[in-house]
C-alpha cells in the first residue's frame, strides 16, 4: 500500500488529473445550546452542501462548504454569506434531531448566535 500526503500536490505528483483542490470552510461556536453529542449529514442538499456539528468540550465545530471549482491558494470568499449558509444547514440539521430523537428541544435556533473563529482550508478532492 502507497499512502500519498502531498496535499494540493498530490494531482501533479501521481499524474492523476482528477485530483482537484477544494475549498473547505467551518465555523468554531459556543455550545450555548446544550449539545452533548455531534451530528452529522452527507446528503448534500440543493446547494451541494453537507452540514455535521462536532461537539468538543469547550466548543461545536458547524460544516461545511464545498468548493471543488476553487483555484490553489483561493481563500478569498463571502464570510457572511458562508456563515448564514452553513449556521442555516445546522440548524435544520438539529431541528431535523429535535423532531426524531427529542435532540435540544426547540433551542436549535440559537445555534450560531456568536461565532469563535472562521476556518477555511484548501485540500485535494
């Protein structure tokens, strides 16, 4: 077995054409809600976009976007527009949880009130 860690080098390097990078953006919030398990959906919706909440102790990590047409080293981007997007699929990822499991009730709606930090980064796809 070959594992190849080259990053946005690994097209080039494996002669693999396919191999694109992609732009991955997370949000990093408070647990204001409560959350003490993470969730996570990979049917991409209409936007071709997944949601997953990461639950860690101080902190949910909410995701993501998906953005296989960036070029290397493209971080510009709409802050404001990615993050109502993705607190948006996050929310209805929890109110989906609340009405199958019990989940956080009806506080889905405080997700993402506050964001901690913006984190974005390109990877090969």
């Amino acid at each position: 077995a070959v594992v190849l860690c080259a990053g946005l080098g690994s097209g080039a390097l494996s002669g693999d054409g396919a191999l694109k990078p992609m732009l991955g953006r997370v949000l990093h919030v408070p647990n204001t809600i409560g959350l003490e398990y993470s969730l996570h959906d990979d049917a991409a919706g209409p936007t071709g976009q997944v949601a997953y909440i990461f639950r860690f102790e101080d902190r949910l990590v909410l995701g993501g976007t998906f953005e296989p047409r960036a070029r290397a080293g493209d971080t510009a981007h709409d802050a404001q527009g990615d993050d109502a997007g993705i607190i948006d699929r996050c929310r209805q990822l929890l109110r989906l949880d609340a009405q199958l499991n019990g989940g956080v009730g009806d506080r889905w709606n405080e997700l993402g009130r506050q964001v901690l930090e913006r984190r974005w980064a390109m990877r090969p796809t």
